[in-house]
C-alpha cells in the first residue's frame, strides 16, 4: 500500500513539474527575445516595421550599420527600412526576407543589397549562431533556417533541453524577463532606428584580421535574385568601403568574383572598395565598419549613385 502511495505521489508530480519546466523555457525565450541586445533584437522588429517602405536595405553589418534610412530618404523620393543584419550569410538576409513578407504583403520597389566576402562565404553557416535562434528553436516560421543549425527533434519539443550547453543564456532570458537585468544594444552602438545601428564615432578606430582565402557559395543569393525577379524588384548591389589597410590580394579577388557573378544577372553592382576616404580612419569603427561619420557620408554618397542608376532627376 505505501509502495502503491509513493508511486501515486511521483507520478502527480510529474505534471507540476512539466509545467514548471515549459514555464521557464517560456520565460527565458521571451525574455531573449524582447530584449535590446541586437543579435535578438533584429529578429524581433519585423512587427514594428512600417508597411509603407517602398525601399529596403539589405545585408549584414556591412548593410546595418553603413546606411541610415533618415539620410537615404532625404536624397531619393522612397520611404527607406534598413532590414540588414547584425551579422550574418545568405542564408540569414534569405530567413530575414521571409519574415518581412510574413509581417508586410508590400512589395517593396527597390532593394539594395550589401554585398561582400562575408555574406557568401560557404563557412558564414546558421549552426555557427546557435545561440541567437535559441528563442525561435520551435517556431514554426523558422523551420526553413532552423534546420540548418544544428537544433535536434529534443531541442524543438522537450522544455529547456536545448538551453543543457547554453545555460548562460538560459539565466540571461530568465533575468530579462523578469526585469533583474536590462541589456542595451551592445558595445559602441548609440542608437538603432529603422534598422540602422548607429556606431559611436568617438572610439579610435581598431584593427581586425585581414581576410584569408574563402570559398564563396552563390546558390542563396541566385535564389534570391530570382524571387525579387519574379516580383519586379529593382535590385542594386553594393559593396561597402573598407579601411584601405584591409585591402590584400584575396580581398581584391573576393571582390572580383562577385561583381562578375552579379554583372552577369545584369544587375548594377557599386564597388566604393578603393574611394581615396577609404584611408580616413576617422570615418571607421574598425577596418570593416563605417561610424556614425562614415555612414553619413556613404549613405550620401549611396543615394547619389542611386538616384543616377534609376535616373532619378
């Protein structure tokens, strides 16, 4: 009988304690999810976004953090959104796409599109951002690029299972959630609005590692170029300014291939790769990254050559 009680006791427990479990999975997802840290942050903005932008930017940081939609539109007669990316391949800009057409049924008439090594790189994979999709792990909205992660069948449906080798995340999202801890965009970042990540211009600017050999994947970005075809979209390629310091023989090749890839869809591809004020380094963040300064002039700029393509007067 005491056996048969103490089996009674465990097996109703079993309920309280899924419950407890789904309950805090759903704290810590939320509580990612809403927080201002941009690695979530991007992926939550879709429902704020407004409907009326005819223009969209597109990209990763190279995208995000060079072109400021307040700026763009003063030069161009468009109502602009900065959909870049924090960071990011195809793969993540294609997943971005997705969900801007789930929240906006508007087609927007124009997308430029930031393009570099960093975007087509075959290793830039979503596995390698585990981390960042941890809120999104089960929703269905994100199966297409949650499947490229990693994430097993135990991560989507058991509580808290995928947080077992992220359990720093786990309390951050618990802790946001609750209001113990309130995160900020991140390092260096003044502002974010419209997409735009405006980077301090008052920090010298710091040196990263020059680009290595890398072998480029086009399959994501053909895709795309024949979605946005099929829907009458003007597309314009990019490619951003870096620091003349980083400029070496695989960047330059890098930078061949692609605007020869994208010339041969017959679609503009601007190359700002060797400007003379590509060696003002009061105009970057690090080698790879325009400031607040740079984006101001390069968006200016942008526009300008933009206007021209489309033959705006």
């Amino acid at each position: 009988m005491k056996n048969e009680l103490c089996i009674l006791f465990l097996l109703s427990g079993i309920p309280v304690l899924l419950i407890l479990l789904y309950l805090l999975s759903y704290m810590a997802d939320k509580g990612l999810r809403n927080c201002k840290l941009l690695v979530y942050q991007q992926w939550n903005r879709f429902g704020e976004i407004d409907s009326m932008s005819n223009l969209l930017v597109m990209g990763n940081s190279r995208a995000s953090c060079h072109i400021d939609p307040e700026i763009l539109d003063t030069y161009l007669p468009f109502h602009s959104y900065n959909l870049g990316l924090n960071d990011g391949g195809m793969d993540a800009v294609l997943h971005a796409w997705h969900l801007y057409r789930m929240h906006i049924k508007k087609v927007p008439c124009v997308i430029l599109l930031s393009m570099d090594w960093t975007t087509l790189d075959i290793s830039n994979i979503p596995s390698i951002r585990i981390t960042e999709y941890l809120p999104w792990c089960s929703d269905p909205a994100w199966r297409t690029i949650i499947s490229k992660t990693g994430f097993t069948f135990a991560d989507k449906v058991v509580p808290l299972w995928k947080y077992r080798h992220h359990r720093h995340f786990l309390s951050k999202g618990l802790k946001e959630y609750t209001g113990i801890q309130r995160s900020g965009y991140g390092r260096d970042i003044m502002s974010y609005e419209r997409g735009y990540i405006c980077l301090d211009d008052k920090v010298p600017m710091r040196e990263v590692k020059p680009l290595d050999e890398i072998v480029l994947d086009f399959s994501s970005l053909d895709l795309f170029f024949q979605m946005c075809r099929q829907e009458n979209i003007i597309v314009i390629c990019f490619y951003s300014p870096v620091y003349s310091s980083y400029r070496s023989q695989w960047e330059i090749s890098t930078r061949t291939l692609i605007s020869d890839h994208i010339r041969h869809f017959d679609i503009p591809f601007l190359d700002y790769s060797e400007r003379e004020e590509n060696s003002d380094s009061s105009y970057f963040k690090d080698n790879i990254h325009l400031n607040r300064k740079g984006a101001a002039w390069f968006t200016r700029l942008l526009a300008q050559d933009v206007a021209s393509v489309l033959k705006i007067a």
